[in-house]
C-alpha cells in the first residue's frame, strides 16, 4: 500500500473482496491504508459479490467501507448482522460420562478453562466479554459511519435491518452501485483518463522485490500462533501455526548480532501458550533491547503469552481492536478415571514412587495436597508475569495488579490502562523504530521480514505443536491423543462470528499438563 501510495505511475487501486477471514484488528489497519491511499487521490474501487452470504458479513462490509466506492453484485446482499458471541460449555457432558475437571486459575477474569468448569459464563467472564463486545461493536459502528459519511443511529438502524438485498443497499447509500464483475472492471478504464494499465497485486508487488541492497535496515519478526517449546510448527488438520521458543530465540539472538540491522519490530499475532516457552523468548527480546530499539506492533491478539513477551520492548503499538492483555496463568486436566472404569470398564491398579508422583495423572483429579502445590505453581508465574509487565510498562505493580486477573482488552482499552503506548499499524511501529534508531525520515531504510516461510520438507518434518510430521508419526503408531497442550487457546476461547478471532487467552505452564487421557 505505501508503495502504491508513493508511486505516481499508480492512478488507483481495485480490490475484490471476498470472505475476509482475518480479524478486526487487521481489518483496521487495512482499512488505515485504503483511507490513505484515497486522501493521496488515488481512489480505491471495492467489488463485492456478497457479504456473507448465507452468514455473517459485517467484517467484510467494515472493510469495504473504507474504500472510494463499494460495488454489489446484483443478486449480493449486505449482511451487516453485528457481532454474535457463542461460547459452547461441556461440562454437563463432562458429569454425564463420568469426566472430572480439574483447573485452576490465577486471575478471576482467566475464564478459558471455564469451558470444562462450568455450564455458563461466569460473572467475571461476561463483564470482560461484554467489555469486548461493546468496544468492538463500537468501532465498527463508528468506523462504517465516518466512512460512509454518515452517523452511528443510521449504521444501527443499516445492522438491525440485515440482511439487506443489493437494491435496498442501494437506496440506503450502503453501496455506490450496483454491477456484475465485467461492467466493473469495464468502470475501471476511466481511471488514469482511460489509458491506464491494469496490474495485479502479486505481480506489482514483485516488481519491487529480489535482493535487498547493503547497508542499515530494520527487520520486521513475525511472532505468530501458540506458544510452544522448541521448534515452531504447524497443524494442517487444525489449521494452527506455532510459535517455538528455540526457533523464536535463534531469529532474536541473529538479529541482536546483525549488525546491518538498526531496530527491529516484533509483529506479534499470539493468543499465547507455554509459560516457560514465552518466558524464554522473553528473555531473548531483553537482550535484543540492550543492543537495539525493538518495537512491537500487535495484531488481531497478543493475549496471556502473547502480551508477556511484549512487555519489555522499548514501545507496544496496537490497532484498536487488539485483543490484548489477559495476566493470568491456566492449567489443570480432565481425570477419565471414572469414565474408564463406570462407563468402559476398564480398571487401573497404579503403582507409584514418590508423594507426586500421580500429579499429572489422567486418572484422578487434583487432591487438596497436590492443588496447594500446584497453586503455589502458577502462584510464582503469576508473579513474575506481573514483575515483568511492571518493569517493562514503567508501572507499580499494583497499577498492574489492577488490569490484570486474566482480563483481556482491546487495544483501546489496553492504551487507557497503560498497557500499550499508542494505537496504530505495522507502519506505524516502524516509524517508531526508525525514531529510536535514530535514522532521519529522509534516508532510505530497506525493510527485510522474518523468519523466512518453511519448505514442504520443512513442514512435514516440524515437531513444533504436534504438527503435520509429529500427527502422521502419531496415527502410525497408534496413538494419537486428544490433546489440549500448546493449542488450548485455539479450544477454548469465545467465537465470535462476524470474522473476529477468539479471545484466546491463557498462560499455561505445560503442554504435558494439560493432557487428555488415551482413551478420549
């Protein structure tokens, strides 16, 4: 987008748009984009066929707005619905095949687990999601209303008469037109006084990549999915990606030794995951901060482990529908004892060495003894989450005491409290880096994005978050668990349906904690 921005030989850009499926924060930050090519006179032509079509499409039509014009296929519609929050519980389930939940929390608000605890959300919970839900439907209301040069009454009225067919659309000024896809691109020969040359995206983009110069440049480190221990990793069934603390830790340590690298920017998408795998990447981005300027800019979340590896970086920038946040810690495990043995018929006559030594046993659930022990656990980590964010956001730990328990924030919210220094994209904390990095607007700053995408062998081969390597190992071994480990968040959080991302939103302390028996 900058480059089309600053290009004079680009008239205009046109964009198709169809099932966005990315969160609201994205959303923004693309919207911020749209908005600037516009004010630069580059107008930007929108096309939908639908949004949503046969669901939710309000984050599709909150992204559309934003452009120049907003073109509806004749038999499209607009389903500006708002947001639906829908947050299944099991644990009625649970009592009926003989499952024992057992979960502790270190925060009131950290209610991830709640979906095994609980058949209802809990007082705390709701406050927090309906907290969510109401910035978020604010910012969209708002959003479309500014865009469409119109008032937050009327975009209520639009969403509560959804959905909407192309003509009505129409005549209530959501769309400018309404056209099939040819008599669109047919519209597009005025750009440029008719004689401008359509490009696509990829092939524009290409034009200005291949080797990057010598000299000083800023690195952008993406830090994406669950948090886990070695490796980073993906799980094609689950379509979840992996954050590994050593692979995490290899990208830092380069960049803190690269000398050619002036600041760097940590783009975190995380809804967190391993305490200690977080706590050891944290550590990294320390180091790195002693040697150069490392801004993070957030995403659609950067929640529990997420936040904790943001909190030390020299500045946090976040859209203002970052789910963000969420101090707490999570663990525990369902005991199938009595499921095996009342429902199946299977027995276990266990043998053991030592006072824990059943601790994490799938059998049984935690005792008085060993959830004092536990709870002294995730005590000590929940201390030093809140010594790390004090530190790290220059604030008293009661201060952070205060917006912590678990609770999750938009980024809006989260910039009140003093958890983020200020709302804005990826551009933005690049700006920022080149700031404390001291380098003048006016020089050129090459901008070189990691880690590097994995080859199929790379893939297949990944352990990192039980991933395509490690599930096919599983299933030819016969052993393929039910597993909540490093992916409970993806499990567990609230699903909002209008294309928003789950609040996912846990620190655990172990994968191996929160394993599920073999015979679930």
């Amino acid at each position: 987008f900058l480059a089309a921005r600053l290009d004079p030989t680009v008239v205009g850009v046109a964009i198709h748009l169809r099932d966005a499926d990315f969160g609201l924060a994205k959303a923004q930050e693309i919207r911020r984009q749209i908005s600037e090519l516009d004010r630069a006179g580059k107008p930007v032509r929108c096309y939908l066929e639908t949004a949503g079509e046969g669901g939710n499409g309000t984050l599709e039509y909150y992204l559309a707005s934003a452009c120049s014009t907003v073109t509806l296929a004749p038999a499209g519609e607009i389903n500006l619905l708002g947001l639906y929050a829908d947050s299944p519980f099991l644990r009625g389930g649970l009592d009926k095949l003989r499952i024992e939940p057992s979960f502790l929390t270190a925060g009131e608000y950290k209610s991830a687990a709640e979906i095994f605890t609980e058949v209802r959300h809990s007082p705390a919970a709701k406050v927090a999601l309906d907290a969510l839900l109401d910035s978020f439907f604010t910012q969209i209301v708002d959003g479309i209303a500014s865009a469409r040069k119109s008032d937050a009454a009327t975009v209520r009225a639009w969403i509560d008469a959804a959905p909407i067919s192309a003509p009505a659309a129409l005549e209530k000024h959501l769309v400018d037109e309404i056209a099939y896809p040819d008599e669109f691109r047919a519209g597009l020969d005025k750009l440029g006084e008719g004689d401008a040359e359509e490009l696509d995206f990829l092939d524009y983009a290409r034009q200005g990549s291949g080797r990057l110069p010598g000299g000083k440049r800023v690195a952008i480190l993406f830090a994406q999915g669950a948090i886990v221990r070695g490796g980073s990793g993906a799980d094609p069934f689950a379509s979840e990606v992996f954050m590994g603390s050593s692979d995490m830790a290899t990208e830092l340590r380069d960049l803190a030794e690269d000398d050619s690298v002036v600041a760097v920017v940590l783009r975190i998408d995380s809804p967190g995951g391993s305490a200690l795998a977080s706590d050891l990447i944290l550590r990294e981005v320390d180091l790195l901060r002693t040697k150069k300027p490392l801004v993070v800019s957030m995403s659609d979340v950067a929640a529990s482990g997420g936040y904790y590896i943001a909190a030390r970086a020299t500045r946090i920038v976040a859209e203002a529908a970052t789910i963000t946040g969420s101090i707490g810690v999570v663990t525990g495990k369902l005991a199938t004892g009595r499921f095996q043995q009342e429902l199946l018929g299977v027995t276990h006559d266990p043998l053991k060495r030592g006072a824990s030594a059943d601790i994490y046993s799938s059998l049984t659930p935690f005792d008085e003894r060993q959830t004092a022990l536990m709870r002294r656990r995730m005590d000590d980590i929940y201390g030093r989450f809140l010594d790390h964010v004090s530190a790290g956001r220059k604030l008293d730990r009661s201060a952070v005491e205060a917006v912590a328990a678990g609770r999750v924030w938009t980024g809006q919210d989260a910039l009140a409290v003093g958890l983020v220094d200020e709302l804005g994209g990826l551009d933005r904390a690049v700006a920022l880096a080149r700031e404390a990095a001291k380098i003048p607007e006016t020089d050129s700053l090459p901008l070189v994005y990691l880690p590097r995408p994995p080859g199929l062998f790379e893939l297949l081969a990944s352990s990192g978050g039980n991933g395509l390597g490690a599930r096919l190992l599983d299933v030819i071994a016969g052993r393929l668990e039910a597993r909540i480990g490093a992916g409970f968040a993806a499990r567990l959080g609230t699903r909002l349906e209008a294309g928003l991302p789950r609040p996912q939103l846990e620190l655990e302390l172990d994968a191996a904690w929160m394993e599920l028996a073999h015979g679930l």
